[in-house]
C-alpha cells in the first residue's frame, strides 16, 4: 500500500473502513461474550441487527451496544469498551516491527 505524505497508521485507523474493520473483527469477541448468556443465534442476532444499524446511520458498534438494552442487560459499558480496545490488536506492534525492519 503506497502511502500518502502525511498520512500514517493512525490516519488509516480514524478512517471509516478501518473502524468498519476493526468492528467487524470485535464481533467474534463480542459474540463469545454474549453467548455466555444467550444462545449462539441470539447473540448473532443482535450482533448483526447492531452492525446494521452502524452501518447505516454512522457511529462505532461499541457506542451502538451501550445503546441496546438487549447488550446492555448482559454487558455493562465497561465490558464493551474492554471489548473494542484497540490496544489488545496493537500489543504486539513493536515486536513485529523489530523482527521485520530490525529497528
């Protein structure tokens, strides 16, 4: 990927597919959670009917789940921000980037 000057990974992370992405892998996390309460179908459900609505209006998933009574039920909003930090997908950054660059 060529990157534009100025423009770096936390450009990428602020833009809207990126957080659509990082959505969509804090869906199985976010399912594994739910099912502990629901069953599997249910917490599919409400995973995809909150997705959609993300979708469609904007936003981010996590604020979406502290909106529905349905997660919130099961999930305090702590769990949810737990959930969706992104510093649990980039806790390894600089030990990859020394293996690959040796910096």
């Amino acid at each position: 990927m060529r990157q534009k000057p100025g423009y770096g990974i936390f450009s990428l992370l602020h833009s809207r597919t990126a957080r659509m992405y990082f959505n969509y892998l804090k869906h199985n996390g976010l399912r594994k959670r739910l099912v502990s309460a629901l069953s599997r179908t249910d917490a599919y459900r409400i995973v995809q009917r909150n997705a959609m609505e993300v979708w469609e209006t904007g936003g981010t998933l996590g604020e979406q789940l502290k909106l529905d009574p349905e997660v919130t039920a099961r999930l305090d909003p702590g769990e949810i921000d737990a959930i969706f930090d992104i510093q649990y997908h980039l806790k390894n950054v600089d030990v990859i980037f020394e293996r690959v660059f040796g910096r």
